[in-house]
C-alpha cells in the first residue's frame, strides 16, 4: 500500500528485519517495489494473508515484537456495509487476535483515519471547534447518510481499542465484546495514527486514490475549482509517526495526523506554479457545495478545519511537511509514474 511501502522503507533503512503481508506473492505490482528497496534482500521477508481469513496472519506475526496493522479496505463508489465495513471489522479482529496471542509481541501500532474523528459533525457545528484525539465520528450520521467507508474505520478502530481493552479510548458500541472474550488482551502498548487525506510520492506502481485526487486537478478531470477546503498531510510524515509510534515507549492512545489545511483554490494556485505549461488545471471557483457535500466529510468546506497536532509533535516528535512541499513532490512522482501530463517539448 501507500503509506504501508514509506514505512518499510523507513523500518529498513534503520536496520529493522521486517515481515510484510500480501494477498498475493505472485503479484508483481504488490511485491517488487518492495523487494527493490535497499536492505530488502537481507531484511524483509513477505508472507500472503486475507484480513478475511482467520489465522492468516499468524505465521507473519509469530516472533515479532511489533505489529503494525495498516491493511484496511479502500473506495468510496459502491461501498456497502458488506464490502467494506464487514472487512474492516473482520480484518482487525483478524490481526488483534493474532497478536493477543502471540507472546512476543509488545506493540501494535494501528492505522486508522480522520474519518473515525470527524465525519458527519453538523453541518452547523461551530467552525471554532478545535478537533483533537478525544474528538470520534457519528456512527448515526453515517449509517443514515451510507457512508460507509468512514463507518468502517470508525468501528475497525472501536474495535482495535475493545480488543486492546483500553476502555479510556472508546465510549464502546452496541456490538463491544463481552468481558473474557479471547479476542480481549491486555498485554501489550497500542498506539492509534488518525491521518488526514494523505499526499505526497509514490513508492507503489499502482496509483493510490489520494493521489489520484490531485491528478484530477492536472488532467482536466475538473473543469471548476470546489469552493471549499481540505486537510491534508504528507506520507512520509505520515509513515514516520508510524515507525516513531513503534520505537517510543510512552506512544499510547491516538495521534491526529494534519499538516494543513488549504482551500482548494490555493491548491490549484500551487498546481499552476508546479505546471505553469498546464491549461487544463482549473481557475474558475465552483459554486458552494451542497449540504450533503458539506456534510460529508464533517466540517463544512467553507469554514478552515482546526484542529490539535501537538500529541503528536510532542510524543513522536513529528515536524510536519508544508501542503506546498507536499504537492510539489506530489506532481514530481506523478509524472515520473506516467500518470500525469508532462510539459510538451518545444
């Protein structure tokens, strides 16, 4: 995956023998950027695994001392609570289990999202409101509004924290395991990453959503800019809190992961400087979303989302890349990938 590949990196380049999970080893897209990485033949060892199956991660887990859970359903078209909240659910309860068993492991570092923070407040919230780890989603919203997606992580992460047993960090749900459940453990320090929309250069041949986002806005996808704003955070900031989650014994509990948050015609401001050759890059402001786009993703676009990184500056020593920085180096991947359009020669 895309933040999942940064973090081997990362984990490799500091010495780490690493273990990986795929769901398939005879796939190349999934495997041979991974391979290709420096320290991959020495240290990384890659092992198939469903998140659907049970004990599937068992063999890839055995004798580790630290788990990072990043594997998790991805699309937003055709989603359904069967494709993609039931996965996220099995998946986790999947990986947890796997670890509450395995005696060697002493961390588990989960990615979850902002999408389990934010998602569905009122669209007319007070837009002073600061948002911070303590903040959670509207499971209700969600449900009546089918999105499902962000329902998905919102429960998965529920989960991962009913399953840790740190009941501190979850107000529970109707569908909270029963105490003695197996699946509950105590043993081991658990640390939660709640990233934004995440940008920045691709290590994977395959091109992820997010970034595909920015692509739209270079390739004539979009013919008007959204009048509205985004957060947004670099992948590489993104896959250090992870591995700094991991090394750092007082990393507990969640961390908001946000560099920024830009108004989109900011963004495509940057997009022209980063392409000055490019026309299809739109200039004209859209109209004002509707409430159900408003609403969407929780803080309406018209009003700038604030929120409180400083957990995660302090206890992971984050210092996070600028948006600018981010889409410059965004765009540099994107056409070194062949994905978007490069400047004609002259």
């Amino acid at each position: 995956g895309f933040i999942a590949s940064h973090v081997v990196k990362i984990l490799l380049e500091e010495g780490y023998d690493v273990h990986g999970t795929v769901r398939s080893l005879s796939n190349p897209s999934k495997v041979d950027h991974l391979k290709k990485l420096k320290g991959a033949g020495e240290r990384l060892r890659l092992f198939e695994a469903d998140l659907l199956e049970p004990g599937s991660f068992k063999s890839a887990i055995a004798g580790t001392s630290c788990v990072l859970h990043m594997a998790s359903p991805v699309f937003f078209k055709g989603a359904t609570l069967e494709n993609i909240v039931d996965p996220a659910l099995k998946g986790t309860d999947n990986v947890l289990r796997s670890c509450a068993l395995e005696p060697s492991v002493e961390t588990v570092v989960v990615t979850a999202s902002t999408s389990s923070v934010y998602v569905h407040a009122d669209a007319n919230f007070d837009p002073r409101h600061v948002w911070t780890e303590k903040d959670w989603s509207d499971e209700k919203a969600m449900r009546q509004h089918n999105s499902f997606y962000p329902l998905g992580k919102t429960l998965a992460e529920r989960r991962a924290w009913e399953i840790h047993g740190d009941a501190k960090e979850t107000k529970g749900t109707k569908d909270a395991l029963a105490p003695g459940d197996p699946r509950q453990n105590r043993g081991f320090r658990m640390a939660v990453m709640n990233p934004t929309v995440v940008w920045g250069p691709m290590l994977q041949p395959k091109l992820n959503i997010s970034n595909s986002w920015v692509l739209e806005y270079i390739n004539g996808t979009h013919k008007e800019i959204p009048d509205g704003h985004r957060t947004v955070v670099d992948v590489r900031d993104v896959a250090r809190a992870h591995v700094r989650a991991m090394e750092r014994p007082g990393a507990r509990g969640r961390y908001l992961l946000m560099a920024e948050c830009v108004h989109w015609k900011k963004t495509c401001e940057i997009l022209r400087e980063l392409q000055p050759w490019n026309k299809q890059i739109p200039r004209k402001l859209g109209s004002r979303p509707s409430t159900e786009q408003r609403t969407f993703f929780g803080t309406p676009p018209q009003h700038k989302t604030l929120f409180d990184t400083s957990k995660a500056k302090s206890d992971l020593g984050i210092t996070f890349r600028s948006a600018e920085e981010t889409l410059r180096d965004t765009v540099t991947s994107l056409e070194a990938a062949g994905c978007a359009p490069k400047k004609p020669s002259s």
